[in-house]
C-alpha cells in the first residue's frame, strides 16, 4: 500500500484504485488520505461522486468511510486542500515543538493532539511558563529559517513518538526536520517549515508527572491571537489602563468586591433579627408559627427561618421569592413543608426538625396562614 502523502505532500488530487470491501467503505491504491492516526486527525475530500467522511486504520488497512457506495475501479480522489494544510501545519509545528523541547530541555512527548480548533503537546516533565516562551521562541526561528520536511526509511537509533499502529511492519518511515527534529511519523506534514507561518504556544497546565501545553499554527494561530488581542483591549478600555496595570486593578476590583461582600453579611446579620422579630405568627395545634415573606439572599433563608422558630419558641416559615424554608422546635417541619407543598407545587424536603425547598411560585402571608390553618 503506497501511501504518496509520505513523499509528495503537495499531491491533492490523483486517480486511484478503487476496491469496495463493505457497503460505503473502501481501500485506494495507492492512498493520498490520510487516515484518523498518531494524533492527526483523518483527511477528507472525494473519490468521483462520493464524499470521504472519515479514513481510519482497519485491520492494517487504510479504510475510506464514503457517503454512497462505489463499485470497484479507476477514480478520482481530491483532498479538501484546506483541512489537510491545517493539520498538515499543526502536525508539522508539533514535531519542531517536540524536537526544541527535547533538544534544548530533555522533555520527552508523551502524547500529542491535533483537534481542528486546538492541539495539545504532552511532556514527561513539569516545565515554567518562561521555558514555553522559549519553546515558542525557538519553534519560530525553525519556521523562518524555512527548513525542508524530509522522509527517510529506516533510519537507525529514531525516536517512536507517536502511538501509531504498523501498517508496514518492516519499513520504519522516519521524518527529518534538519537538526531540530528527527522520529518516526506516519502523517502527514507540510514541504517545508517556512509554509507553518506563525507558531504560538497559548497556555501550559499541569498534568501527572508533566505538563500539558496548548499551541496553534498557521492562520488559527493568528485567529486565536487577534482574539485574545481583542479580548485584552476590550479590558483596557473599560479598565482605563495600560496592559501591564491590569493584573493590579483586577487583583484591587477583586479585593473590593470581596470586601463589599463581607460588608454586606455584616449588615444582613444585624438585620436578621429585627426582620425575625417583625414576623406575622399564627398558631398551630397550639405551636407559635412566625411567617416572613421577605426579599432576603438566599443563603439566609434558613438562617432567619431557625432565628424565628427560636425567638418564638415554636416554628419559623420563611419564604423569599420562591425559595422556603421551615424550621421548628416541637411540630414536624417537614409536615408543614409537603401541607404547602400541596397547594402551591414545588420541590424539596427535609426532617422533623427544618426543611427547606422551591415553591411553584411566590406566596403571601396571608395564603401561608390559610393553608396552615
Ligand atoms: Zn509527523
């Protein structure tokens, strides 16, 4: 099986054999997609009429997945020359990647991914964000000192990155990028490092023992930066500030807002008595029941409701817009929940002692008092 995507990567458009081996799905010969492998994804395109949805590795054959069937014989196949130059780009910006980072670092990749809006690199060690800027630093000098992209076969002492499955036992293909970058690859890549154009490295995370970076080439890197460009002056404008005083006025804006919170429990707790206190109180099966029908945070709800079943030495309801809840002394709370529960709908429940839930829908005190009754 003749995979001329190894040596001519700039062949989008041949005539191949076609052999149908099940309804829809195909082998070619010789093969110019590239099937679902190694972390790239699969090329798509046409055979004649037929679409090429996916191609994925079968039973050590490449397998065309087409969207109507083909009879066997002579065709046509086209790539979607867009989709295979960006993950030709990425594929090709992961290998310089790989190759500075292990030169320069001795990190050993792991994994690797191209999806279609990000691609992912995975080393074996823990590295610092300056360390990626100087992969990145290093990735673009490769681009513009615009090296080829050669195959070679069979080359002694090659690294094995890629988790990919043999098609061809005994021919190891090997892929050189001058001195930054020499392992064996199955994918498909660009002809020569200068057609990446850009390479940028947008963030790092932990992962296990290593780390995780996020990186982009070509035109999506470029789309991904003038986002983040946007992103960045959009802040400074509504900051007033300079890119460099950012971090500070965030961390300040935070700092308030957390102040302002603290601020504002303070104030609630000083409140909650008082509004405990003003409470309606009805009497069931001789229990003092206070009912407050107050606009209150939500966290509080079950705070005044308990300061009310204390205050009165009975029960506490309270319901704030459509939030309630119950707690009681001496009658079972959860008994009063499900009793207003089945007149106005909602969900929750609880014990003898509180409960709390979602009504339907808000009520009043008066409607509270007339179901207790
Ligand atoms: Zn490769």
């Amino acid at each position: 099986m003749k995979r001329l995507y190894w040596m001519n990567p700039e062949l989008f458009e041949t005539k191949v054999e076609v052999k149908a081996i099940a309804d829809c799905k195909v082998t070619t010969d010789p093969v110019i997609f590239h099937p679902d492998e190694g972390g790239q994804p699969a090329d798509i395109g046409s055979i004649d009429q037929a679409n090429v949805t996916n191609v994925e590795i079968i039973k050590s054959q490449i397998v065309h997945t087409l969207d109507k069937p083909l009879v066997n014989g002579k065709y046509i196949a086209r790539l979607n020359k867009q989709h295979r130059l960006y993950t030709a780009s990425q594929h090709t910006a992961q290998h310089i990647i790989s190759g500075i980072a292990e030169k320069r670092f001795g990190l050993g990749t792991t994994g690797v991914h191209i999806g279609l809006d990000r691609c992912t690199v995975d080393f074996d060690k823990k590295i610092d964000w300056q360390t990626v800027q100087i992969i990145e630093q290093q990735s673009m000098e490769v681009v513009t000192l615009n090296i080829s992209v050669e195959t070679v076969f069979n080359e002694k002492d090659v690294r094995i990155r890629s988790n990919s499955k043999e098609i061809e036992s005994d021919t190891i293909r090997v892929v050189k990028i001058g001195d930054y970058d020499k392992s064996a690859c199955c994918g498909a890549h660009l002809k020569s490092t200068g057609q990446i154009g850009i390479i940028r490295i947008f963030d790092i995370e932990s992962k296990k023992q290593g780390v995780r970076i996020f990186f982009l080439a070509g035109t999506k890197a470029l789309e991904h930066s003038q986002t983040e460009t946007s992103i960045l002056r959009e802040l400074r404008k509504s900051a007033g500030c300079s890119s460099s005083e950012l971090n500070t006025i965030f961390e300040k804006a935070l700092s308030n807002s957390k102040e302002s919170a603290k601020e504002i429990q303070r104030l609630w707790s000083q409140m909650l008595p008082d509004i405990a206190k003003s409470a309606i109180v009805a009497e069931v099966e001789s229990t003092k029941i206070g009912i407050q029908v107050v606009d209150i945070p939500r966290q509080l709800v079950t705070k005044l409701a308990g300061m009310m079943a204390e205050i009165f030495d009975g029960a506490g309801i309270v319901v704030s817009n459509t939030n309630i809840a119950i707690s009681s002394k001496y009658i079972n709370a959860n008994d009063l929940f499900r009793k207003i529960q089945n007149a106005v709908e909602g969900k929750g429940g609880g014990s003898p002692k509180a409960a709390n839930g979602k009504l339907s829908r808000t009520v009043t005190t008066d409607e509270l008092i007339e179901i207790l009754k």
